[in-house]
C-alpha cells in the first residue's frame, strides 16, 4: 500500500504506519499539501490518503488517483471530501468520530466563559497596564450559571456541552436537532423547540451542525437579529455556518452581547471587522487541539487504513468502498 499522509501527524501515528509491513508512506511537509498541485502530484499514485478537513479530496482528485482505495479524514466532519464522487468510484471515506467530543466541548465552554465574562478583553486591559484600582463596575460581563443555553445539534459533541452546561453549571439546556432526545431530556432536562423560539429564548447559543447545503448561512443577520442582546453566540463546528460579515456588525451594534469563534467562513481568513470588536473572542481553530485528543484522532485514522490494508473492515466508515 501506498499511503500519503497530507501534513505531519503526531510522531506515535506515524511510527504505527512506518512500522507496518507493506505499507510505503509519504508525509508532505506543513504547508505542502495546501499547494493543489503539490497535493495532485503526491496524490496520484496513492493507495489511500489520510487528509485533514483542510484538503479538498474531490472528482479531480480522485480522478487523478487510479490506485485510490480510501480517503481517512482525521477530523469528525467530512464536508472537504466529495462524498457522491467518492461513493460513484468505490472509495472508502472514514472519519474520527468520537474522540474529540471532550475536547471540543471543553472549548466551547471555554469560549462561552470568556466572552460572557469579557475575559480576552480584560487581559488586554491589564497586559497594557491601564489596571489601577479596582471598581464595581470594571468590565462587569454576564452571568453563565443558571442561565438557559441553547445547542444547535444534539450529537456527541452537544451532548456533551450540555452535560458540562447543566452538571457544572446549572443551566436549562434548549435544544434544536432533526431528531428528538428523550434519554437526555428525561437525565439533563433538556427541552427540544424549534429554531426561532431557542433564539429568542436562550442566553447563550452554541452551534454543533455539520456543514451541509442546508445549514451553510444558517446564523444570518435576521438570525441575529432574533438573539437577545445580552446573548453569547459560540461556534466550533464550521465556520460557513455563520454570516460572518452579519455576525460583526451584530458585535458592534450591540444586537447580541459577544462571540466565540473558533472556525470562520473563509477560514483562515477571518472577516477584517472581527479582530477589532472587543466582544469577539476568536481561536485559530483548536477544539481538538489537546495532546491526547490529535494522537486519538491521528490513531483512529491509521486504524481506519491499515484495517484496509490488512483486509479487515475499517472502524469508522462514511462511505463504504469496493475497492
């Protein structure tokens, strides 16, 4: 098997790979694969590929590559492969489900805490020595316990958010998802409504959709604009789920409190009107970026290949191959 690996992955994954017999790995350098033409060539006479969400893995490509038996997406979406161009030439596609559900919902309350409690802002403030007294009305934020958060997709990782929201912080857990979640309804209270009434209602809003045509520009300005004006709006699913140009003029109006980010819309890019609004908190896409969480993921991925490799079935498929 010939397997290229697009960027470097943690040291342990990588020596799993090496260490199996018939395998032939390349591993691109670190920005190598974001050139496409680097990607195409090193591509083309892959057996498999172990991509990140940031390579596109697409007819092109796959067209390009004959030999191609799997993409394994070290990530838990999937939205930068082509899954129909896939699926029509017998690919196996896998994902890393599972394993980042901790980390990711670590950090989304992490986002929630800092812009409720203005905390980046107030670093700042105190990093440029402008910290002189203390006063009663210094950088007074919102309060997060007890109050109501709603979650746009009930999945693993929302579940998870909403065990960290009501175990440890007492709050009424909203939520909106195509399908229903009697067993964390009865355990977390938690209550499904529908789109508009979870906006109007909740204090916080966090988003945990896939990236699909139906949710692309699902939080637009008339979205916002529904939000209280006292409400924290946190995405660590996908950027494009959110208007990013709607979203900082409702920073700077005042239509909703403050904002996490840890994606964007053209990511890496971040809309130019974002770095300067005091009330955006915004993190350069690192949900998952805990030591043990990336080599979980890392593992995951090679389990999905050399169980390809060795005849077996893989783990964690989203598209299964004939190939």
């Amino acid at each position: 098997m010939k397997l290229l690996v697009t960027r470097p992955i943690p040291e342990p994954a990588e020596a799993r790979v090496r260490a199996e017999p018939g395998v032939e790995a390349t591993v691109l350098e670190e920005d190598a694969a974001l050139d496409r033409a680097v990607l195409l060539h090193a591509a083309s006479g892959a057996d498999a590929i172990l991509a990140l969400l940031t390579e596109r893995m697409n007819a092109e490509l796959f067209d390009r590559s004959p030999n191609l038996r799997m993409v394994a997406n070290m990530a838990v979406g999937f939205d930068n492969v082509d899954i129909d161009a896939a699926a029509a030439r017998g690919i196996w596609v896998t994902n890393t489900p599972g394993v980042l559900d901790g980390a990711t919902a670590d950090l989304a309350m992490a986002l929630l805490l800092a812009a409720a409690r203005r905390l980046p802002e107030a670093e700042r403030f105190l990093r440029a020595g402008r910290y002189r007294r203390w006063g009663p009305l210094l950088l007074c934020g919102q309060e997060v316990h007890g109050r109501t958060l709603g979650i746009l997709g009930l999945g693993r990782i929302g579940e998870a958010v909403a065990r960290r929201a009501r175990l440890g912080f007492s709050m009424e857990i909203l939520y909106w998802d195509d399908r229903g979640r009697p067993d964390l309804e009865q355990e977390l209270g938690a209550r499904r409504t529908d789109l508009d009434t979870l906006l109007g209602a909740a204090d916080f809003v966090s988003i945990h959709l896939p990236l699909t045509e139906s949710t692309a520009g699902l939080i637009d300005a008339d979205r916002l604009a529904q939000m209280k004006s006292t409400a924290v709006l946190v995405n660590t699913a996908r950027g494009p789920l959110v208007d990013e140009a709607a979203l900082a003029a409702a920073l700077r109006s005042g239509g909703i409190w403050a904002a996490g980010l840890d994606v964007f819309e053209r990511e890496p890019e971040v809309h130019p009107d974002l770095p300067g609004l005091d009330n955006a908190v915004l993190l350069p896409h690192i949900a998952s970026a805990s030591i043990p969480t990336r080599l979980a993921m890392a593992d995951l991925a090679v389990d999905n290949i050399l169980a390809l490799h060795r005849g077996e079935a893989p783990p964690t498929p989203v598209v299964r191959g004939t190939r």
